[in-house]
C-alpha cells in the first residue's frame, strides 16, 4: 500500500492542534465552546489566548448568535461541541443567523457519525451533513485523519464565508503527510486504478484504502479518491476517474440520504450517468456499542467498501 501509518490519533486532536496554531496566527480567530473543552481539545487555544476564548455553557443556539455577533466585528468564530449539537439542535440559528446572511462562521464539529460509539443513537448524527450542505453558502468539510483535521482547520480561518468541519472521536490511522497542502474544494487522488473508483470521506478513506489493497491481490485495481470537501464538490477529479472505470462506489460514515453519495449522484445524473454503489448507513439510527461493532454491523467497514466494489463488478 502507498499510504501506511505509524500511530493512530483522534481527528479532534487535529482540530485542537490546527486551532492552537492559529491562536499565534491570526489575531482575530476567536473560540467558543458549549461546556466540551476537553472534548473538543480547545485547551491549548485557551492557554495561548485565554482573553479570545468564550465559554457559553450548555447553551448551543446562544453559542451561534454570540459568534454571528462577533463575526460583524471582523473577528473569525470557531464554535465547539459535538456534531448533533452543532446541528440539530441549532439549526434555526444557523440558517438565519449564520447562513443567510453569509456570516464568517467556522462551525467545528466533533463526534460525528456512528464512531462516537457508546454514548449511543442520540448523539450519533448521521444526517449532519445533508442538513449542513443544504444551506446556501456552506462550506462542508469531512477530513480523514490527525494531519488533515489540523491543516483544514487552519485552512478554513482564511476562507471567507461560513464552514461547517466535520470530525470524530475516536483514534484512527495517521497517513495523510504532515505537510500536505489542504485546498478546500479540492480532492486527492490517493490511489490509481483502472476498474473502479472509490471515493470516500471521513473515517472511511482509511477502509477504502484497505479495501482497495485487498482487492488488489485478487487482481482487482481500485482508484480511491480522498473527498474531503463535500460542498463545493471536486466535479473534475470524479468525472475524470469514472471516465476510466465507468463505475463508482461512493462510501461515508453518514446516512445515504443527504450525503457524500447522494452529491456525486446527482452530480453524475447531470453531468455522465453511471453507475453507483453506496457504502453508507441504511436510513438507520445507531445504537450503543464499540465503534468498530458499529462500523461492521452497519457496513461501513473496509469488508462494505470491498463487498461493494465486487457488486458494482459483478
């Protein structure tokens, strides 16, 4: 395999690090938290820039107004807590506050997806991102491991416009290179191959890029495709691949409706019909368990992404 790893970290930490950087960065980032420091590693921030960091409490649709308030003043909000509450539960404030009058927002969210585990099915958002990449003017930004988490979200302070970045909990595989430029809007070809493409986000690039190593010793070439911005959606690089393999599997840690998949459909609908399988939860909720039970009960696993292509194949 081209991409192998060394340790496993949690993505968090990589939000954590990136937002610590821009405490010496840029003056005018700003932090606020929903009563999750420590879960959203904001520590750091707060030791380098205790007078630009705001503690709300449980109060996340308080959270969202503060940081359009202060967005007018030219400052950069980054908002903390877990994705259903960065979401669901403030989705109101976001539209109308945020979104609809295209404030400079960066709406960080941890524990996403069904690897948040044990704390069980309602905190495991699995529609965040349809409801997010609905909003005119969202960004959308699902990074895969430590060093892409930390890059995007340095990345995003200098992006003009209001971001919703998407990561997890629990540790997984280090192997984007640290010094890999993150260019929002841009996917990565991670693998070439000649008789399927997978693209994939999140925690599932990792288990494609498994999957594809596997299907390589059964003489089967996968191209995989790292999509880390879902809005606006790298168009090129996916129609560029399937124009070479003529089928595509699409594969994320979020309900089929309203995510990755459903975007590359309807972009593919438009623009070169072909044909499509999705590895991504069933129309479900999530229930109580270890992440890796849950990522194999609800095939999303590198044995899905491996199944999938020999459907598409067969």
């Amino acid at each position: 395999m081209k991409y192998t790893y060394t340790e496993k970290k949690d993505t968090r930490s990589g939000f954590g690090a990136g937002l610590a950087e821009l405490a010496d960065k840029n003056p005018n980032v700003v932090a606020l938290c929903a009563d999750l420091i420590g879960s959203l590693k904001m520590e750091k921030f707060i030791e380098k820039a205790p007078e630009r960091f705001f503690q709300v409490g449980i109060a996340e649709a308080n959270m969202m107004g503060l940081a359009a308030g202060l967005s007018i003043t030219g400052k950069i909000p980054f908002t903390g807590t877990f994705a259903n509450f960065s979401t669901s539960r403030v989705y109101d404030q976001i539209r109308q506050s945020i979104a609809y009058s295209d404030k400079n927002v960066k709406i960080c969210a941890s524990h996403a997806g069904l690897t948040l585990g044990e704390d069980g099915a309602t905190h495991q958002v699995l529609e965040d991102i349809g409801m997010m990449k609905m909003l005119p003017g969202m960004t959308v930004i699902n990074p895969c491991d430590y060093n892409q988490t930390k890059a995007a979200t340095i990345a995003i302070a200098d992006h003009k416009g209001p971001v919703y970045l998407r990561f997890g909990r629990p540790t997984v595989p280090v192997f984007i290179p640290e010094d890999m430029p993150f260019e929002i809007g841009k996917g990565i070809m991670l693998q070439e191959g000649t008789d399927v493409t997978i693209v994939a986000t999140g925690h599932l690039v990792w288990e494609s890029l498994v999957a594809a190593d596997e299907l390589e010793k059964e003489g089967i070439s996968c191209e995989v495709i790292n999509i880390h911005t879902i809005k606006p959606l790298d168009e090129e690089i996916i129609l560029k691949s399937v124009e070479k393999t003529g089928k595509i599997v699409t594969a994320e840690e979020h309900n089929y409706l309203g995510g990755l998949g459903e975007s590359v459909a309807g972009m593919l609908a438009r623009r070169r019909p072909t044909r499509q399988e999705f590895v991504a939860v069933n129309d479900t909720f999530g229930e109580s368990a270890t992440p890796a039970e849950l990522m194999k009960k609800y095939k999303i696993d590198s044995t899905a992404v491996k199944e999938a292509v020999k459907r598409i194949l067969a």
